[in-house]
C-alpha cells in the first residue's frame, strides 16, 4: 500500500469517526451529522489537507466544528 492510498483509508475513518461522534453529542440521527459534517468548511480543510488539520484527534475536530460553524446545525 502506498502512501497515497493510506493517506485516504486514514482521511475516510476520520471522516467516519467525526460524523459518528457529532451525531453521539449533538443527539442528532447519522445523515444529519453527515449534512452538517460535509457542509462544513472544516471537512473542506480536511479534504485539502489544509494547515495540517487532519491530524488532529477527531473530538477535537468535532468541537472544532461546533465552535466556529454553529449556523450548519440550525438548518
């Protein structure tokens, strides 16, 4: 396996990770939480691979997510 394709495997639990445990939190069904996720700006960041962010432990990007985008969760 390349580092490429690990690169993505690593990306899609993250992804997987974050949605599950924006909808534990928040009290909200599975393909809200994704809406809400794949709207964001921060799942932009992720994807780019901006500043890095993907590294980080995925409850902290999910508190992240619900300090700065905060209007994503009222539609």
């Amino acid at each position: 396996m390349d580092g490429e394709t690990l690169e993505k495997v690593y990306q899609e639990n993250l992804e997987e990770r974050i949605i599950a445990y924006l909808a534990e939190i928040k009290s909200i069904s599975l393909e809200k939480a994704m809406d809400i996720y794949y709207h964001s700006a921060l799942a932009d960041k992720i994807h780019s691979g901006i500043e890095g962010v993907q590294y980080l432990d995925f409850k902290v990007l999910v508190q992240i997510l619900c300090e700065t985008e905060g209007k994503l969760f009222e539609r």
